[in-house]
C-alpha cells in the first residue's frame, strides 16, 4: 500500500484504517447478497415462470440454523427458508432450491409428480450436480499442511 509521505503515526494509521474500510466496504457491495424481500420476490417470478403462479409461499426467508439442508419448507404455513450456506453460489443453484421448496407447496415429498414439476426447469441437473460437488468438497481430507506431515 503506498503511503502519502510526511505523516505522523497517527495519521498513518488513521489513514490505513480508512482504507481498509473502504476495501471492506466494496468487498461487501460486490458480494452482495438478496434481502428476504428480493427473495421472496424472486420466488413470485419463479413460481409464475414454472409453476403458473400457483405456488404461493407465505414468506421465504433465508436461515442461519440449517446446516444439513439446502432449503426446507412448512407446507401448512406456506413457509420456506433457505441455508444461507446457498448465499454466493451461482444464482441458477439459488433459483433451484427455491423452485424445489416452492414446488413442495405443491406436492409433498419426492416422487415422480414433484420432479415432473422441476424438469420445467432447465438447470435442474446442473444444480442438483453443483449442490453435490459442494457436499463432495466439503467431505474431502484437509490439504496436509506446510511442515510436510
Ligand atoms: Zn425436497
């Protein structure tokens, strides 16, 4: 980082936490992630692309607790969460686990009707493989580590 001459330590520092702060600030505007709201607006365009509007969640929110699952939804209440653990991938992958929650509204469980359902999808396959590839990497050894043991 190239510092302007002349400075007291303290405007150094002062000046370096600026800076940072400002790259921090970017990092987050290029990693932004949709709100609830944008959410549960994209599932309203989803569920009229695909489904003719007919699934209607009630509220779709992401959540912090759901480690094991990608989505998950409560039919009865019409509600859907997504694991932020999904926040950063492609949007495509987003899309599907909301199209797949979106379509248990529909039809509970996982037999022939629901995936007749998501095959209106065209990325289905693709983001069933890219969800499968992240829970491959997960399960991979550590890299060994630099002291070579
Ligand atoms: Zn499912």
């Amino acid at each position: 980082m190239l510092i302007p001459a002349r400075m007291s330590e303290a405007e150094e520092q002062r000046w370096v936490t600026v800076m940072l702060d400002k790259l921090a600030a970017q990092e987050s505007k290029n990693k932004r992630v949709p709100g609830d709201n944008e959410l549960a607006e994209r599932a309203e365009q989803l569920s009229a692309q695909y489904f003719d509007g007919r699934a209607r969640p009630t509220s779709v929110r992401w959540v912090t607790n759901q480690n094991t699952r990608w989505g998950s939804c409560t039919p009865a209440e019409g509600s859907i969460r997504l694991s932020h653990r999904l926040q950063g991938m492609p949007e495509y992958v987003v899309d599907y686990v909301l199209l797949h929650e979106l379509a248990h509204l529909l039809v509970p469980g996982h037999g022939p009707r629901f995936w007749r359902l998501l095959d209106a999808y065209p990325r289905t396959e693709r983001a069933r493989g890219y969800l499968e590839g992240v829970v491959a990497a997960d399960r991979l050894p550590h890299p060994p580590s630099a002291r070579g043991d």
